[in-house]
C-alpha cells in the first residue's frame, strides 16, 4: 500500500485534506493524525473490520481494547451505557484533554475494539487536527498510539513512517506533539474511580475534582506482583528502545559516578552505549552518547522528548543506554511509569 504523508499546520488547516482523511476513515481506512498526547492510528470505531486492520498494522495482540476518540461531548450518549457522576465532572473540567475514561459499553460498541470487555475507553483530545479529523470520519474514531507494538510511542510523524508506511493509507503530519505521553486512563465504572495509566492529569487533579480517586497497584510497583493491571496493555513489555535501558537511582553525584563508570566499562568492551540526562548534569558526563531530555525544572520538557530520545537511540544503533531516575512529582509517576517499562524494570540504586 502506498502511503500517503500531509502536512497540516495547525494555524491554518487545511480542510481538504482533513476531507480526504475523513473519506478514508469512512471507507473503512487507517489515519495516523497528531493528539496533545501521542499520534494516534484512527479508524472508524463502530466498524469492526476496519478497527481490525489496526492490529494488523500494529502487530497488537487482539485482548488490549482500543480507545474510541471523539469530537463532542454529545457523542459519549451513543457509546456508553451510563455516566456516572464522577465522569461528568471530570468530563467537564478536563475535555478536550488527556484523559481517557473507561465506561460500560453500549452494544453498538463491537467486541473487536474492546478485546471482548464489556467496558469501552474513550477520549476527546485536546488538539485541533484531530478533533475536525474526528467529525469528519464519522465522529467515533478507535485509536490506539501510531507505532508497532512494543516500540517507543510516536511523537512525530517521522516515528509514525518508520513503523507504519506501507501498513496506512495516509499520515497525517502536524509537528510533535505536546505533552509526549499517552494519557491518564481513569476507571469510572466503580465508585471511586482508578487510575489505570498515570499521564499528564495526576491523581491530586482528579482529587480535587471528584474526592478520592484510587491507583490500580501495579502502575505502583517494579512489575514483580502476580495480579494482572486493569488496563490490559499495561501487562505488556512497552515503550522498548532495542538497546538495554538501566536507570540508575540516586543521590545526583553517585548517579552520576555510577553511569560514567558503566558506560566506560561497556565502551571499552566495544558497545555502542547512551547516556539519558538532564540539562542540569550534562556537563558531568564524559563517555559515551550522551543526550538531555529535558530541565527538572520542568517535567512537561522531559515527558515531551522521553520517546523521541529513545528512538534517537535507537537509530543510532545503541546497545546500552543507561538513563538517570526521576522524581515522583506530579507527573513524575507517569515518566517513571514508562521509563520502567522500557526499561523492563532494570534499575540500580546507589
Ligand atoms: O494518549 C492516548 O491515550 C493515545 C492517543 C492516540 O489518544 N492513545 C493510546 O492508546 O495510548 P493505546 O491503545 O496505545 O493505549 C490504550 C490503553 C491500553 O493500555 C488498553 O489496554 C487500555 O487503554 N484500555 C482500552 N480500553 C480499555 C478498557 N475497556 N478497560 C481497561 N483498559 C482499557
Ligand atoms: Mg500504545
């Protein structure tokens, strides 16, 4: 299949191409297009063949559902089943935005897109792009984050080509995006909602809307319970670099000591070996590639490039890359929360 790239500026859409991308959509096509959060593969969600192709393109595993994207608050009606009063509170102070609720299905909500749960995720995103891409594909759009399974999520159109062209009839490339990471995924079927993905809007944000809000207890532990997390993709390896990613963790000076002392024994052994810092201690590191993600003095800067570092990593052919650790503030969860997964919880205290 020949794929087709558009560039759209988001100042200035241009609304024949977001036509012929909402043609597509209802012929039973694949889209990427940009969110706030990641880029996602956009097919029509109430046609269960056409979300098939999805797993196809991506390689996903058909148990992890999809989340059903729309363009007005109206729409949820038709999908789901009930809103509890916690969700339209939330829906009200965070939509368009990056959070995704769970809810019971409706069953014009096929099986295929919700891997057989009777509870469908759903999202309406803050970007321009993909809300006028949304009306005009029909206005229930399931997309999961636009690269192969398992790879890093893209945050260019770029990452979106190496994984999927010649897999989608058309990327739609509006810059990169935002925020970086995929959004907080909240449960509010129960009655104290649970978040099943940490992201961008944090626990305290919830709280302060809706009162308690609980966590799913995997998200909070290095991946050595039994229990199953909630949200079914969260089970798998993710958001993997090919090279071994450690993070090492500590006090800044013996992070620091630790790393220039890996990354030299693995350089003299010949490997190809990376270094993921901060831009306050770049300066410290004298070995290997080294690459700032970002300032701590602004989480929203390391969440932004986390991806794109990976995948700078990855074509330059790395073979270790060892990344400093983060602080748990408020997002703090969710860029550890991927960083662990990617870095199939490999971590060194020191
Ligand atoms: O920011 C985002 O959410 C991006 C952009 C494109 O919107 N999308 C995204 O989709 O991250 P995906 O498919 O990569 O992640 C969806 C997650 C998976 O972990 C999946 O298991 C979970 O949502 N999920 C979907 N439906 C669910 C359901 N009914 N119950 C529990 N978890 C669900
Ligand atoms: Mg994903």
């Amino acid at each position: 299949m020949d794929t087709k790239v558009k560039n759209i500026d988001v100042n200035n859409i241009d609304y024949d191409i977001i036509a012929q991308a909402g043609e597509v959509l209802r012929d039973g096509g694949l889209v990427a297009f940009p969110t706030e959060t990641v880029y996602g593969l956009g097919a029509n969600a109430l046609d269960e063949s056409a979300s098939a192709k999805i797993y196809q393109a991506k390689g996903r595993p058909s148990d992890n559902p999809l989340i059903i994207h729309i363009c007005e608050i109206s729409a949820l009606d038709k999908i789901v089943d009930e809103i509890p009063e916690t969700a339209q509170k939330l829906v009200q102070k965070f939509w368009p935005g990056p959070l995704t609720m769970i809810f019971k299905k409706k069953s014009i909500v096929p099986y295929g897109i919700t891997g057989g749960l009777d509870t469908v995720a759903v999202r309406m995103p803050d970007s321009k792009i993909a809300l006028e891409l949304i009306k005009a594909g029909g206005g229930y759009i399931a997309a999961p984050s636009a690269n192969t399974s398992g790879r890093p999520s893209p945050t260019k159109a770029t990452h979106v080509i190496e994984d999927l062209s010649g897999k989608v009839e058309m990327v739609i490339d509006g810059g990169m995006v935002g925020i970086g990471i995929e959004s907080t995924i909240v449960d509010v079927t129960s009655e104290i909602p649970m978040i099943l993905r940490p992201g961008y809007i944090n626990k305290e944000m919830l709280e302060e809307i809706v009162g308690k809000v609980s966590i799913d207890r995997t998200i909070l532990f290095d991946g050595e319970i039994e229990e199953k997390p909630k949200a079914p993709g969260m089970k798998y390896k993710h958001y993997a670099p090919t090279g071994d990613l450690t993070i090492i963790e500590g006090k800044q000076e013996n992070v620091v000591s630790k790393t220039n002392k890996l990354v030299s024994e693995k350089v003299r052994d010949g490997y190809k070996t990376g270094v993921i810092c901060t831009d306050e201690t770049l300066k410290y590191y004298n070995d290997g590639i080294v690459k700032s993600i970002g300032t701590r003095e602004d989480e929203l800067s390391i969440s932004h490039n986390l991806y794109d570092v990976l995948r700078q990593f990855d074509d330059l052919g790395v073979e270790y890359i060892f990344s400093e650790s983060f602080e748990h503030g408020s997002m703090g969860m969710a860029i550890m929360n991927r960083l662990l997964k990617a870095a199939g919880h490999k971590i060194i205290h020191v």
